[in-house]
C-alpha cells in the first residue's frame, strides 16, 4: 500500500475518526462511536481483535490489525510514525476510516496527536470521539477522591524534565512500564525498565516507606491488577506489576489536623488500601500488549 507524501493532497471526503473504545471496549464503548464505526469501511485498531466478538457482527470485516506495525526493533516514536502514514494514506484511498485506540484518545496517545497534525498538512479531516480514559478506572480502583488535587504526568518526562509537583496532592504516572525505554514493550518478555531513576526521584520528596501502588485495570482481556510497593524498593519491583500499569500515590498526611472534617475528605483514599510489601511481587500474571 502507498503513503502519502508529505506534499500530497487528498479528496475532501477523506476523513480519520478517532475513536476512543475506553479501557474495556466491550463495556465502555459509547453508542456515538459505534455509530460512527459503522459508517467506516476500515477500522485500525491496537485494540485486541477478540474484543470486538463482543461487538455488532456488522464492524467484524472492517476490522484491521495495526499490530504489524509495532516492532520492537525499533523505537516508539518511528512505530506511531508509521501508523499515522499508513492510516491518513487509508483515508485518502478510502474516504472514511478510523484509528479505534484503547482509553481515550487524546489522553497520552501518540498517533492520534500525529493525526491531528498530519490529517490537517494533508488536507484529511480528522474528527475525535471522546471515550473512557485509565484516569477515570484507575481512580475507580485505587477508590480516590481527586477533590483535594491530582497530577498527572508521564513517567519518563516526570523525572528527566524534573517537573514540579506538590506532594499534598496524589501523584499520577502513566507508562512506567517503559520508564526510560525508546523501544516498545509489546510482550512480558520485552526488555524491561529500570526504575532506579524514578525511584531516586520520588525519594527526593517521600520517605521510603510511602506506599506507590502499581494499577492496571480490568478488562475483558485481562484480570485488574493492584499492588503497593514502598518508594525505596521501586527499583526491585516484578517485571509483571508494572506492565501496562498506571502508578498512583497518594497524598503526604500532614501532620497537623485538618481544619474542618469537610476539607479532610476532599483528596481521600478511601479505606481499601493496596496490600504493603517492602520486596517486589514475584508471581507472573496474565498480561496484555502493555505500552506500545
């Protein structure tokens, strides 16, 4: 198949949907973006193809595999390059197709980024259906309250940009399952991170005995995951807990009381705590495609 020269103009009916299928697609999949699936003769997806047995027969042929293009022989950056190119070069073939992407599409996805721009060079129309993002299941699991603050940034930007947080507020951090890493971690066998770095870096702010707890939420295709390891062993953690996992902790107690019972509620955990280990899991567990 061709793509599209970075010069090259398409027809004006070209248009990519970008569509979020949520963290499960099979449950949280919206009625606009079925609708909106059922209007595209290709649909590229990351999303297991299994999940869409689950879905209208009538979206099953026009489903492809973007899979092929995730190799581990090269870096991350180059594999959503391709992607892009191949998808925009779809739509101007096509006319109409969509890039169907796990959580919600604007929320840490590369290609969908690319597509807004490339889309836009190319004269491509680019429309995006919101879907259910990991913020809002990994709250769910973790039972927190974001009232009193939450910050949300990506692990390896988090630490080599040394950005400022406040550690009255919960601390969010996405893909430390490729901390560091340029090349993708598509199976448990992949190479694996070193999470030194990072855990020298929330050492420089928590006391090691503050609990980081690893989340990967349920899904059709996998069982929820949840564990707590303390700051100063993050380095030890099991290969298995941070694949395709989110890294919540939460907020330093102060030391004084609140002001007011209502202000202490706001920014909670509530009482189901992750169970606390000084030493890394050791168990494997069924894993997903991970961070691509």
């Amino acid at each position: 198949m061709s793509l599209l020269d970075d010069g090259q103009t398409s027809p004006p009916d070209a248009t990519v949907y970008v569509v979020g299928a949520g963290v499960d697609p099979a449950r949280h999949l919206t009625i606009e973006a079925l609708e909106v699936l059922g209007d595209c003769k290709e649909i590229w997806t990351n999303v297991p193809e299994t999940v869409f047995r689950r879905l209208p027969e009538s979206l099953a042929s026009a489903v492809r595999s973007l899979k092929p293009f995730y190799k581990d022989n090269q870096t991350r950056r180059q594999n959503y390059a391709d992607v892009t190119r191949h998808i925009l070069a779809r739509a101007a073939e096509l006319g109409a197709v969509a890039y169907f992407t796990q959580g919600h599409p604007v929320i840490f996805d590369s290609v969908a980024a690319n597509l807004y721009t490339g889309g836009d060079r190319q004269g491509i129309r680019v429309d995006v259906i919101g879907g259910i993002s990991s913020i809002d299941t990994v709250l769910l699991d973790v039972l927190f309250d974001p009232g009193g603050g939450l910050q949300i940034f990506e692990a390896t930007s988090f630490v080599y940009n040394k950005l400022k947080f406040d550690t009255r507020a919960a601390l969010l951090l996405f893909q430390p399952s490729v901390f560091g890493m340029r090349t993708p971690r598509l199976t448990a066998n992949a190479p694996q991170p070193n999470l030194t770095d990072l855990r020298d870096a929330l050492l420089a702010h928590y006391p090691p005995n503050h609990i980081a707890t690893f989340v990967r939420s349920a899904t059709s295709f996998n069982p929820p995951f949840k564990i707590g390891v303390e700051i100063g062993a993050l380095d030890t953690v099991a290969p298995s807990a941070t694949l395709a996992s989110s890294l919540f902790i939460a907020p330093l107690r102060e030391s004084r009381p609140p002001a007011n019972a209502e202000a202490s509620d706001r920014g909670r955990v509530f009482d189901r705590p992750a169970d606390r280990v000084r030493d890394a899991p050791r168990r494997d567990v069924p894993q997903g495609e991970g961070a691509t």
